[in-house]
C-alpha cells in the first residue's frame, strides 16, 4: 500500500523542522539521498527521495503553499516512492491538493496534527512525539 503521511498544522509551528528531522533519522538509519528534487541536504526546505534496499521515500517539508507542492508530488510519484511524507496546512489549497493527488496517484493519507497549542507547552516533547510517530508509520510499512 503506498502511504502519504502528512504532518498538518497552521503555518510557523515547525512543521519544515520536524520532516527535517524525519530525513535526518532516516538518513542515520542508513537510507541513501539519492536525489534532490529542490533544495539540497544543507536547506531549511527541501524536497528529496531517500532509498532503502529498493524501497524509495519522498520527503518535503513544503507544505504552505499548494504550488510548491505541486512541484513536488508528482515528482515523488514518476522516482517510484512508494511512501510519502509532506507537510500541509489544516485547509485550504494544500488540502485539497494532496487528498486529490493521493487520490489520483493511489496513495492512502495518514494525516499527523501538530497543534500550535503543543509546541508552546513543550516544542521538543512535541517534535519528538511527531517525528516518532512518523518514523513509526513508515518503518511498520516497509518491514511488510
């Protein structure tokens, strides 16, 4: 089953800093960068595949905008990743662009909240929790 998992929250809660952290564990649990779509490993922002005994994972930390994701999505899709993870807002264009294109594209969405109300109590805690979670997520599917 291919997998979008999609970290959703308002704008300016860290959502770009947690899917870095989530390609940085990926990354030290020995995934290969093999390409980057924008951006590069030294960028806040990014949209790269990482790959894993064939197994390839597409990660962006766009999520704000509906263009920028349009320009990486079907990226993800045409490099072969069987799993995706993305940010986006709680409505609006970005919405409604990724629940069409996991639609279109035959990708199930599992939608991860990150509120503004967690960061302020425990920003770390809160990252921690969600990349976890995350990590959690994809690991289950690609050891099936």
């Amino acid at each position: 089953m291919k997998k979008i998992v999609v970290l959703q929250g308002v704008g300016e809660i860290g959502k770009s800093t947690t899917i870095g952290i989530v390609r940085d564990l990926f990354v030290g649990e020995g995934w290969e960068e093999v390409e980057y779509i924008r951006g590069n490993k030294n960028t806040k922002d990014f949209a790269v595949i990482v790959e894993y005994n064939s197994m390839k994972l597409g990660i962006c930390t766009w999520g704000d905008n509906v263009v920028q994701l349009e320009l990486c999505l079907p990226e993800f899709c045409k490099g072969g990743c069987k799993f995706i993870v993305c940010a986006m807002r709680t409505r609006g264009g970005t919405v409604h662009y990724v629940e069409k294109f996991a639609k279109e594209n035959g990708y199930v969405l599992f939608p991860i909240k990150k509120s503004r109300e967690a960061i302020q109590v425990n920003y770390d805690k809160e990252n921690r929790k969600v990349v976890a979670e995350i990590f959690k997520l994809i690991k289950e599917a690609v050891s099936k």
